[in-house]
C-alpha cells in the first residue's frame, strides 16, 4: 500500500498513526496538494490528501474511509469497535474532532490570504466552531483515560491529531489550561512512536 499525503494534514497524520498502531507496511509519498500540478490529481479527482493506493492500483480517500479499511486488515490494536453503540461513540467523537480540523484548517487558510480580503465574518465563525467543539470533546472524555475507557481507540487518534494540528498552526490557543483533560490525553498520545514520529513540522 502507499500513502500519498502531506506532512502538515491532520487527517494524512490520524491515517499514518492507524497504519502504525496497525503494524501495516506502506509506502509514504509526500505531496503537496496545493500546486496546480500536484501527482495528488492523479489518485484523486478531488485533489485532496490523504489517499491510500491499494496494490491493485484502486485509490482510497477521505480518512474516515481510509482508517475503517485499515482497522479490518489486522487483529492488532482493534480501534473501532464491532459493538454498535459502543462503535457509534468512537465514530462520532471522530467526527468531531475532524469538523474542529475543518474549522482548524478553513481559518488557517483565510488568515493566509492578504489581510484587506479576510474575512472577519468567516473567521469568527471558523473560531466559535473550534472553541465549541474543543469544550465538546473535553466535556465527551470527562476523566476518562481514554474516549472508550480503558482502550485507545480511533477517537483518541482524531482528538490527537487535532490538538497537534493547533499546536502547528494555532500556537497562540491555549487549549491546555482550559482543558486540562485534553492536554493529558495528547501527552498519552504523544508518549506513542505512532504520534511521536509524525508530528506535522511547518
């Protein structure tokens, strides 16, 4: 298998630390998306990072879809559980986590613009977004060692990425003090080669 990403994508990253946690081999390609003639066009029409080559040459995107692949191609560290409800908790914590990415990465992207075509609306509305979703997420994991409980799951993954995502591009939010909860899971996380190994350098 090979994985074409960026090393600055949180969702490139949560799919990297599955494969790791997984114990599958692959290939890295590192690619950015955003050059007009970016290979990424070539795997994926929609020209966005991370997909996943399989060896028959069929290409797989978006990271939710990519790591629920993954999670059936080995008995090593099951992250999303066989348990309906218990699945529908990692999932949707998932799910979060990645639309406080989204609204993570759409402001990035605004405040690269030049700063008399921002705008102030847009921004707000990407900030409000993420601050919301960081208390959600404190609130989900409470005093919990992990989203699940007892197990590290897909859920801790997205959460971490997230977190590491805003310590990359989002350095002035100390979401440490305010969720202290968060901060200690990240640390967890970060303890793991999985996280400790791809940690996104600008």
């Amino acid at each position: 298998m090979k994985l074409v990403t960026s090393l600055t994508s949180p969702y490139g990253r949560k799919v990297r630390v599955v494969l790791m946690e997984k114990r599958l081999p692959f290939q890295l390609q590192v690619e950015n998306p955003w050059l007009p003639d970016t290979p990424v066009n070539a795997v994926n029409p929609l020209g966005k990072v991370p997909v996943l080559v399989l060896e028959d040459g069929v290409s797989v995107f978006d990271s939710r879809v990519i790591v629920e692949y993954l999670d059936t191609l080995s008995p090593v560290a099951h992250l999303i559980p066989a348990d309906p409800k218990s699945r529908m908790v990692v999932r949707g914590v998932e799910a979060l986590a990645d639309g406080v990415t989204d609204a993570a990465v759409a402001g990035f992207q605004e405040r690269k613009r030049p700063a008399d075509i921002q705008s102030p609306d847009w921004l707000g509305l990407q900030e409000r977004t993420l601050f919301r979703g960081l208390e959600a997420l404190s609130e989900a994991l409470g005093e919990k060692p992990w989203y699940l409980g007892n197990n590290m799951t897909l859920a801790d993954i997205a959460c971490g990425c997230m977190l590491g995502y805003l310590n990359l591009r989002f350095a002035e939010i100390d979401w440490r003090t305010a969720h202290p909860n968060l901060a200690k899971l990240f640390d967890k996380l970060m303890a793991r080669p999985s996280f400790g190994e791809t940690v996104p350098v600008a």
